[in-house]
C-alpha cells in the first residue's frame, strides 16, 4: 500500500476514534446507565429477604433438622441446588418455611482461632530467673513426655496430661508455659477461663471441645488456660440459668481431660491466682494434678530476675545489682521489670543515657507508691 495511502488511512481512524470520545452527550449518557445500574442492584438487595442461619442436627434421608438460633428444632426440606450435608453443617434457611437454601462455607459453629491465641513461642529458660524449682518440675511433667515418650513406656507409666500454675500475680506463671512449648516446639494455645463461658445454653462446651480439636490437629501442643478460676472455680447449686451454664462447660473441660478421645501430644497447663477456690474436680489425680507453686522471688531469685531485666540497660558502673536488689523487698517479677523500665524513663527525661542509682531507687519508690495506693482502694471495699 502507498504511503499517502496509509496516512490518509490513519488519519481517518484517529479522526473517528476522537469524534467517538469526544462527544459529551454520549459520555454523559453512558455515566448515566452505569449509575443507575448501580442503583437498582443495590436495592435488589434492600429487597432481598434475609437468610437464617442455621445447624444442621440430623440428616433422615432427603429431609434434615435443624436448630435454629433460639434453639428449637424443625424438620425441613433442602434445595436442590445445596451442597452435600453433614451433621454439624451451618446452613442459610429461608425465614418463612425454613427450607435450606445453601451450605455456610465455615466447617464449625465456632471459628475457635477467634477465640484463642495460636503461637510458636520464643521465650527460653535462660529469659526466667528464680524459678529453679518450678522449671525442674515442668521439664518432667510437659518437657519430658514430648521428648522421650519410649522412656515412659519402658518404666511403664503414664505422665500427668497437665499442671497448674498457682501464686500471686506477676510471678511468671505464663512465662512458664510459654517456655515449655517453646523448648519442645509446641504449638502454643492461650485461652483465658472467662472466654469459655458462652452466651447460649451448649455453646461454650462446644467451644471448649473445638479448642482440644484444635490442639490435637496442631500436635504436639500446650493449652494454656489463664485465670482458670472463672471457669473451674466450687459449683454451687444457684439455679440461675448462668450458673448452670458454667457447669456445663466445666464439665465439658473434665470431660475433654480425661474422656475417651487420647490427648495424646497435648499437654494442659492452668494458671491461678486463687487456687482456694478450685472445684476439687480439676486438680484430683489423672488431670492437672501437678501442682506447682510460683511464689514471690526471694533475695537470691530478686537478683537473677533484675539481671535478666537490666542486661541490655546502660547503666552507670558506681553502683551494684545487688544493692538495688535489697529496696525491692516482697516485689514480683513484674514489679521488678516494671522498675527497670521506670528507671530507664527518668534517666530519658533528665535527657542522660546512662541510669544511675537514684534512677532506681527513684522507680523503686514509685512501684512502691502504685502498691500501697492500690492496697488502700482494695480495703476501702470493705470499709
């Protein structure tokens, strides 16, 4: 083709392109379309009566029951178009005859990993000071079982399923069982005893049986329980419909304990702050029937939580660990970092880097003050 020819053919499209877009009528017109598409599939969905969700109960051939969120159950049809059905299955139902319409793409009731904390910890033994003692006694009950199961076999026995920390608190209770599961690389479950108490009658012992599913399938594995006491504490017949729901899922958690499916690789550690008020049933033989005992550290446990606490600070050379150490009398572990950290905030303020002396018995003596201020709202209560 000729040259001139090309160009003149050219020229005609970019002219015919540009007299296409270039004309606001149409533009205008098709913004106009686009819009009110827009709005008539919005209130489509204004329109669109909603779905129930539901539970599937039973399946009895090409019929189901369900149970609906207030509880009661009914015999229903299913679409044709649903997903295959199994027990345990939320379902969408219409809200006037309840027939089925579709399989809930979620597998349980609960999304259980909501509920709790999954984790690889990272805390080492060397990263606890003053707890000889305890550390000794959970390597043999959690460490050792995951370990070395042959030697178990060979001696014949079968280790504790599971520990209970007991002291005040900020004495590292959670520490350690964050360590055990990091030295034997363990999946790490943290679940706190209040959680599991659930608004609907069934609900939190389902969840409770979800979180050990969990453990299992994440084998080998530590659930930690904190503040178990919420959940575990005397039952008492109070005939309140709340009450009676925390003994169900109590009784869900002895059952998961010690019932017919093996915890196999899944250890058990609780945490309190009032072991006074356990039900004898969670700490009897054959559940957690260690009991380990995180006290307060004393002098000698006071310097190796402070060294742990102070390694990485700047801290001016005129004074000792050990004398700072001695002002910290009947402080926790918490309290003890917390003066560190203190200590660390009024050299910053001073506008210095390195932390002296009065840094700490200044921070010693603001922990101090906390302490004794909240002593004093504690026995107002009563007043």
């Amino acid at each position: 083709m000729p040259s001139k020819e090309k160009e003149k053919n050219l020229i005609d499209s970019v002219m015919y392109s540009y007299t296409a877009t270039s004309n606001p009528y149409e533009d205008e017109n098709r913004i106009l379309k686009e819009t009110v598409t827009k709005l008539k599939e919005e209130l489509e969905k204004f329109k669109t009566p909603p779905l129930m969700v539901s539970e599937v109960r039973d399946i009895l051939g090409e019929n189901i029951i369900i149970r609906i969120p207030n509880g009661n159950l009914f015999y229903v049809n299913v679409s044709n178009d649903c997903d295959k059905l199994f027990a345990g299955d939320l379902v969408l139902t219409d809200q006037k005859n309840l027939t089925i319409i579709n399989k809930v793409p979620v597998a349980k009731h609960f999304n259980v990993e909501k509920f709790v904390i999954v984790e690889k910890p990272n805390v080492s033994w060397e990263s606890i000071g003053g707890l000889d003692e305890q550390i000794r006694e959970v390597k043999e009950v959690v460490e050792l079982p995951l370990k070395k199961p042959e030697l178990f076999k060979k001696v014949g026995i079968q280790p504790p399923k599971g520990i209970l920390f007991y002291g005040e608190p900020g004495t590292g209770k959670t520490l350690l069982a964050k360590a055990v599961a990091a030295s034997t690389n363990s999946t790490f479950i943290e679940v706190v005893g209040s959680e599991l108490v659930q608004k609907f009658i069934g609900e939190g012992a389902k969840l409770i049986k979800d979180i050990f599913e969990l453990a299992r399938k994440k084998a080998p594995s530590i659930v930690f329980i904190d503040e178990i006491d919420a959940l575990a504490a005397k039952r008492v017949e109070l005939g309140t419909s709340g009450e009676r729901e925390v003994n169900r899922t109590f009784m869900q958690l002895l059952a998961e304990l010690d019932g017919f499916k093996p915890l196999d690789n899944v250890k058990i550690i609780g945490a309190t702050n009032r072991k006074d008020i356990l039900d004898p049933a969670i700490t009897r033989p054959g559940r957690l029937d260690r009991l380990i005992s995180v006290p307060k550290p004393d002098k000698k446990s006071r310097i190796s939580v402070l060294r742990i606490h102070s390694r990485n600070m700047s801290i001016d050379p005129s004074f000792t660990i050990e004398e700072i150490s001695d002002k910290m009398d009947d402080f926790s572990g918490a309290e003890i970092k917390a003066s560190c950290t203190e200590a660390g905030y009024f050299a910053i303020r001073d506008s210095r880097i390195k932390i002296t002396r009065q840094d700490f018995l200044s921070a010693i003596e603001k922990i101090k003050r906390t302490k004794e201020i909240e002593s004093d709202e504690y026995k107002g209560m009563f007043g």
